[in-house]
C-alpha cells in the first residue's frame, strides 16, 4: 500500500487504513511505538501493550487534562 504524509500543524503523518487499524488493535487513543531503522531506512509501528514507568492514576489524569484542554493544544500546535 502506497500512502502520502500530510502535514499536520507542524508535523507530519500518515493516515493508517481501518482495516490495518483493526488487524492490529489499535483505536482512538493507543499508544504505539514508532522506530527507524537506519539500515534499510524503514519505520517501524508496534502497538503498546502496557505503559512502562506510568501508572493507571497518573495515565488517567493525564488523559483527562488533554481532553480538557484539547482546544488550546490543538491552536497551540498550529502555531
């Protein structure tokens, strides 16, 4: 599958299929890890499956202050 990178705000993505999505269990708000490899230039997207050094307290009260202040994230990401 060919795919463009867009531009978002400041940075850059690629929109992921649904289909590829749902084969991996990814939804809305999952964490994956990007990697390089230098060698053949590829990169490398692995979903997280628990959250190293981060508990579920501190996971949940940081969802919920980028929640909160998405708005202001997302103006300030524009910039």
């Amino acid at each position: 599958m060919v795919h463009k990178v867009i531009e978002v705000g400041k940075s850059k993505a690629v929109v992921i299929p649904k289909e590829l999505v749902a084969k991996a269990g990814l939804r809305k708000g999952s964490l994956v890890d990007v990697t390089y490899n230098a060698q053949d230039g590829s990169l490398v997207l692995r979903p997280v499956t628990e959250q190293v050094g981060i508990d579920a307290h501190f996971s949940r009260a940081l969802q919920k202050g980028l929640n909160r202040y998405k708005n202001v994230l997302k103006e300030l990401a524009s910039r």
